[in-house]
C-alpha cells in the first residue's frame, strides 16, 4: 500500500515537535511507516513547500506549527491545481 503525504505528515507530527524544535530522520519515518526512504524524501519536499515540513541541512526533519495546526483541524481542505488554460 502506497504511503500519503498525510500519513508522513501525521507521523512527522508525532515524531517531531515544532516548538522546541525537536526533529527526527527520514529514515525514522520510512521505518514507522514501513516505507521506502525515496518515497517518504518526496512527500517532505513537498510539505516543506507547502511551509508545514522543515528539513535541515544534516537531513533532520520536523513538523512546522503551520502542519500541526492543519492537522488540528476539524475540516478537509482541498486545494485544486492551477491550470495553464483558464477555460478547463
């Protein structure tokens, strides 16, 4: 079964805390969510775009108090991608 992005990130909160900046490793998280490292690396690039994941340059990762308020919500948001082409 294929891992999410909000598995990573809920695990990331979980191993993680942004108030003292507590961090763990890629590999931590691959090995919680019995995931390939590659794959887990993907979605912290990609929740570290969004500002909810930060990643230091010795690879340590945590959660920002941006993703630990988004996962505190009571509603699922949805985002549509932008479209080159107004008229789709």
């Amino acid at each position: 079964m294929a891992v999410t992005r909000r598995a990573v990130l809920e695990q990331l909160a979980t191993a993680s805390d942004s108030d003292p900046r507590e961090t763990t490793t890629v590999e931590a998280l691959a090995a919680a969510l019995e995931a390939d490292e590659r794959t887990i690396e993907s979605h912290l690039h990609r929740l570290a775009d969004c500002e909810l994941a930060r990643i230091r340059s010795d690879g340590s990762v945590r959660v920002t108090v941006t993703g630990e308020e988004l996962l505190e919500l009571d509603e699922v948001l949805i985002v549509d991608p932008e479209t080159t082409n107004p008229s789709e």
